[in-house]
C-alpha cells in the first residue's frame, strides 16, 4: 500500500488492509470504482466516483482488479495528476 503524507499531515491511499489506518487518525473512506459482471460474464471497472474512466470488459474480475488499482495508482493516488476528488 502506498501512503501519500502531505505536508499538512494529511494522508492519502488507496485503502487496503495491511496496516490499521486508524492508528493514522481520523479516517474517511470512500469509493473510488465499481467492479461490476457484465450480462456476457466479463468485467467492467467503472471509475466515475473518482471522474475516471470505464475500463474493460476483462474476461476475469483478477485482472479488472489489477487494472482498477494501476490507474487509480497512476491517476488519482497523487492529487493533480488527474483528480482531486
């Protein structure tokens, strides 16, 4: 998990659970994506909660996942590269 610090001393992930994030502080959560089965059984990443894209369909939700993480990662992880949301 990768744990950005502003110099304000606010923190910001994408949350996972290998460390207890309460011991940070006070913690809001929220959604970036869906990861949702299609009609046909593929996967689709719906990244609108963070104005992102749709990615897919993948044929399996493994790889969806894999996908959501690398963009929220390379796109919404550090603030201004796309969306401060």
């Amino acid at each position: 998990m990768e744990l950005l610090i502003s110099p304000a001393g606010l923190t910001r992930c994408v949350y996972g659970e290998e460390i207890d994030l309460t011991q940070l502080g006070s913690v809001t959560i929220r959604r970036g994506s869906h990861v949702e089965p299609t009609d046909d059984g593929q996967w689709m990443v719906d990244l609108s909660p963070v104005d992102g894209p749709r990615l897919g369909p993948f044929a399996v939700r493994s790889v969806a996942l894999t996908e959501e993480l690398a963009w929220l990662s390379q796109n919404w992880l550090i603030p201004g590269r796309h969306s401060d949301g």
